[in-house]
C-alpha cells in the first residue's frame, strides 16, 4: 500500500478518469432504475394484458430472480473474458431486453424479456464498481465517491417518479424503450473510452457455488418478497424459505472450502470489511425502508398521487449527491468514523420524527425531513463502502463487487419484507376491520397512523444502533498514510535540524 501514498490525493476535474467513472455510472443507474419504475407501470401492462395481479407479480420477480442468479457470476465472468467486454456484452443484452420488453405483445412474453433483461442489469453495477475501483487507488476513493454513489441514491427515487409520468402521459412500453438510445450512448462511450482488463487464462467455474447460488439466493429472494404478500406459513413461502437458507448454509461451506470461490467469502475474516457490511445493512435499512414507507404513508394517508409524491422525495437524492461529494473531498481529512457517526445520527434523529407523522403533516416539514436526511445519508452512505473496499487485496475486487451487491440486493428485499410484516401485524394486533389493508388504502386511518408508527420506531432502532458500530470503523490504508507522512516529517525535521548542528560546528 506504500505506493498509494504516492498518488495524486485530490483529482481534478481534468482527470481523465471522469469519464470512464461516467460510463460506468450510466449503466449502473439504468440497471437501478428499472428495479424501480416498473412497479408503478404494474396496473396499466396488467389492463392492457388483461392480466390478474398474481401473474403480474411474475413481471417483477422475474427481473430479480435473473439478477439474483447472474450477481454472483460477475467476478468469474469478468476476470475470465476481461471487464470491459463484458461490460459492453451485459450492456448489449440489457438494452436488448428493455427494447423487447417495450414490444411484448402479451404477458408471458413480457416475462420472458425481463428475464433477459435482468441477466444483462444485474451484472452492469457490480461491473461498473470493480472497473472503476481498478482505476483508482484506496486513498483516493473518497474524492471519486460522488459519482459511485450517484445511481443508489437517485435511481431509487427517480423511478416512480419518471414511471408515473412516462404512463401518465405516454404509454407504459416507454419505460422500456427510453432504455434503447441511453444504452446506445453507453456503448458507444464504453467502447471508447473504457479500457480492457487483464484476462485470467485458464480460471475454471466454481459449478457448486453456482448451482448453489443459483437456488439459494432467488429462493431467498422470492420467499422475502411473497411472504409479506401470502403471508409467512403460506406452504410456497414456508417451502421457499427453506429450501433458500439451507442452500445458502451449503453455498457457504461449499466457497470457504474453495480454492477459488465464486464469492470471496473469505472477505470477511477482515474486520473492517465485516463491519463495514453490518453497518452497510444498517444504513440501508434507513434508506430502503423510508424509501419504501414514506412514499406509501403519503399516498395512503395524505391521498397523494404518485407524481406529487415522486416530487416531493426527490430532493433527499439532489441534496445526498451534493453532501456526499462533500463527503468524499473530506474523507482524507477526517477518516469515516466522524463522517458515518454523524451521517447515522441524523439518520436516526430524522426517523424518530417519522414517527410523529399524522395526516395533516404539512408539505413543508416533511420536505425539511427529506432534505435533512438526504444530507445525512451523503455522509454514511459510500463512505462506508470505501471502508470496506480499502480492506480489499489486489486482484480480488471483482468478487468483492459482486459480494457486496449480493448483500445489498438480499437485503434490499429482507427491509421490504420485514417492514411489510410490521405493517400487516400492527392492523391485526390493533384489531383492525377484517380485509384492511393499507396498500389497498382500505384500513382505517388511525390503524394506518399506528401501523406507520411501529414501522418507524422498528426502523429508529436498528438505525441507532448503527452509530455504535460506527464508533469501531477505521480505515488503515488512511491511518498508515497518515503515519508514513507523520513518519516522513519527523525524518525531515531530524535531517534541518542534523544539517544545521554541522553547519554549527563548522
């Protein structure tokens, strides 16, 4: 690591790494989005297919079962055929996809499609961030962090928001068709301007990782997202749910006793990598959970439309991109501990007034909470993984990636799960009318209110208790730089001050 103390701490704007950075960007923003604005489209492709809502379901967790499958695949695939061609090949298929999906002329086939689609996206960020992270060296993450952390903070809001106007206002197949001449330019500019990695000759495919890890995560997944919905003793969710843990048990023992695993779980003996994940998971249940219940509160208790509600919440993504660039350009000075304590902090103090939310909340507070707490999630939110990714050896960070983006799509739908259960819960326990349910928007509003409460107060928990983990983060690549120059100052100030006792004597 002595070399990265060598390197330019503070990149310019110059540099000619920023576009390369942007490429990557675009893709992993794309791949987001469309996690995202296809559940507001649901409705109209179900009317126009004459499709039920059982079915229709399939639309969504096909996309995500495809990514669950090819996530773990990426850092094989990427060091096997090299980064940048396989960053142009999912590029391909993803846009492909979007435009077949665009002309589905039924309901299988738009199934089919998403299938596709899914296989291309979910490779395009774990890519993005091990092609970049290739690209700079540890102590300079933080300055480059802007732009890593630009797609997870805006594609999430922004997809209800340009969902609801593309079927508004054009046709729900627009959705998928936008995709086409973004992903276009994002070839172009990969092709260009990104360069092509070191192949690894003769790397072989870990099958039982990939068998494993092919059943294990969407069964996880699949159980997560219907047992809030069927309920959690549903037989499927119940069979679902067991059949996922007991491959992931097996997946895990299966790649620690691998000499080349598909997912670099070893990672994890590293403390601050394993720290950095926990926390990681804390930060995003903050973020995934409000992102999931703030929306829902105001379309169901104030009676907002997903528009105004879209709007609304899009400030929390413009002021984070702002305060993590911040962030990133004081990450040298200050270390992560200050910068995720205050950010969690925040984090915590802004949930805890979600839970003083009623229906006559005026625009104007709620707006203030959206603000604060966009620029607290710009402290914590990438200055945690460059944490954990400082822990990571050469060589090693394609499977990093995708470990981590494993995790986060896992536990994406693990804080959807769980904060749905509260929600159905709280009307039960309560005693709420039979056949209420809030995201039908038939349950009564002070059954809404307290469910909406409890859901807050369980998220204020688990959000605080990701300040006290945070007292324990460190990065050592900075504190060793910051000792090596220490260490050089002192041999600096030894060597004036042996020079002037000679020029003394003399």
């Amino acid at each position: 690591m002595a070399s990265n103390a060598a390197a330019s701490l503070k990149p310019t704007w110059r540099d000619p790494r920023w576009l390369p950075l942007a490429v990557t960007t675009i893709g992993s923003f794309m791949s987001i989005l469309d996690s995202t604005i296809v559940n507001i489209a649901l409705p109209s492709m179900l009317r126009d297919f004459k499709a039920d809502v059982g079915n229709g379901q399939l639309v969504l967790t096909s996309y995500i079962l495809a990514l669950a499958i090819v996530i773990p695949l990426t850092g094989y695939l990427g060091e096997r055929i090299g980064m940048k061609r396989l960053y142009v090949i999912t590029l391909v298929l993803f846009t492909a996809g979007s435009v077949l999906c665009g002309f589905a002329w039924d309901l299988p086939s738009l199934i089919a499609f998403r299938v596709i689609q899914g296989l291309g996206g979910g490779m395009l960020q774990p890519l993005g961030m091990a092609i970049v992270f290739s690209m700079i060296t540890p102590l300079e993450r933080g300055y480059f962090m802007g732009m890593l952390g630009l797609p997870v903070l805006l594609a999430p809001l922004l997809g209800p928001t340009v969902g609801g106007y593309l079927v508004q206002y054009a046709s729900w197949r627009w959705i998928f068709l936008i995709n086409l001449p973004i992903g276009l330019i994002n070839f172009g500019l990969a092709a260009w301007l990104l360069k092509e990695t070191e192949r690894k000759v003769g790397l072989r495919l870990d099958t039982k990782g990939f068998v494993l890890g092919a059943i294990a995560f969407p069964s996880l997944l699949l159980s997560l997202s219907r047992g809030a919905e069927s309920g959690w003793g549903s037989p499927l969710v119940v069979g679902l749910l067991i059949v996922g843990v007991v491959a992931a048990v097996t997946f895990v023992r299966v790649e620690l006793g691998q000499s080349d695993p598909m997912l670099q779980l070893r990672l994890f003996k590293a403390p601050m990598f394993r720290l950095g994940v926990a926390i990681q998971g804390v930060t995003q249940f903050s973020l995934f959970g409000l992102q999931y219940l703030l929306p829902l509160f105001l379309q169901t208790a104030h009676g907002w439309g997903a528009s105004k509600t879209g709007l609304v919440l899009l400030p929390q993504g413009i002021v984070s991109f702002i305060t993590l660039n911040l962030a990133g350009r004081n990450y040298n000075r200050f270390g992560p501990r200050p910068l995720v304590m205050t950010g969690l902090t925040a984090l915590t103090l802004t949930t805890i007034f979600c839970t003083r939310l009623t229906a006559d909340t005026g625009v104007v507070p709620i707006i203030a909470l959206i603000i604060l707490r966009g620029m607290a999630l710009g402290l914590c939110g990438q200055t945690i993984q460059v944490v954990a990714f400082n822990t990571v050896p050469e060589g090693q960070m394609p499977r990093a990636t995708s470990l981590m983006n494993m995790f986060i799509r896992v536990n994406s739908s693990f804080v959807t799960a769980i904060l749905t259960s509260v929600l159905v819960m709280s009307l039960v326990l309560h005693g709420a009318p039979e056949g209420s349910s809030i995201a039908g928007g038939t349950a009564p509003l002070p059954f809404m209110l307290r469910a909406f409460r409890e859901a807050f107060w369980l998220q204020t928990i688990i959000t605080g208790s990701g300040v006290i983990m945070a007292y324990f983060l460190r990065d050592d690549v900075l504190l060793n730089w910051r000792r090596e120059r220490a260490n050089d100052a002192t041999r600096e100030t030894a060597r004036g001050a042996s020079l002037e006792a000679v020029g003394a004597e003399e």
